[in-house]
C-alpha cells in the first residue's frame, strides 16, 4: 500500500471503503511498509534487545502513525481495531506481477 492508491480509494468517484477497519488497515499498511522499506532495525547487545534505530524517513513514519493511532482513539473510544490483513491485492495494480524486477540491472 503506498499513498497514491490509498488516495484513489478516497475519491469520491470511488467508493473502495464501505467499512472504518479496511481504511484503517490500509493506513496502518502504509507505515509497516514505511518501516519495512526505510531501515527500522532492532538493534542490541550481546546481552539483549536495547531498542530500535530507524532511518530519517522510517522516523517520520512512526511519529505520524502514532499521531494517527491518537486520533483514531479520539474519534472511536469506545472501539478496538485490531491488525487485519490489508484490503490491497495484487490485482489493484496490474503493473505489479511476480516477475516485476527481472528487468532491474
């Protein structure tokens, strides 16, 4: 998921999300991938976990996912949404098949 499909799905031409969670689980899709891509790594000692390093753009990532999860909280209390697999399929993009980087030299 990445911020030019999520925006064609709000369009009002499109009516992609009938339902809060499939918004939410695309937006929460964005910034695992915004992590996934960006260096968020686990870093520790010999002896533990001591935290996580990310890179400038994975850090912004986080901070905006937390303001998001805040106001989220806001605006349904009284609702949990729990990590769903992503509404997104391959089909969405029909540029993206299984052999997309074989033309990468």
């Amino acid at each position: 998921m990445d911020l030019s499909t999520f925006k064609k799905r709000l369009e009002v031409t499109n009516s992609f999300y009938t339902k809060p969670e499939g918004f939410v689980a695309d937006f929460r899709l964005i910034f695992q991938n915004c992590a996934e891509f960006n260096e968020v790594r686990k870093v520790g000692t010999l002896s533990g976990f001591v935290g996580l390093t990310a890179s400038e753009v994975a850090a912004a990532g986080m901070k905006v996912k937390a303001y998001f999860e805040d106001l989220l909280r806001n605006l349904y209390p009284e609702r949990m949404f729990p990590v769903q697999p992503s509404s997104w399929s391959e089909n969405d993009n029909p540029e993206f098949t299984d052999d997309w980087d074989d033309d990468f030299v």
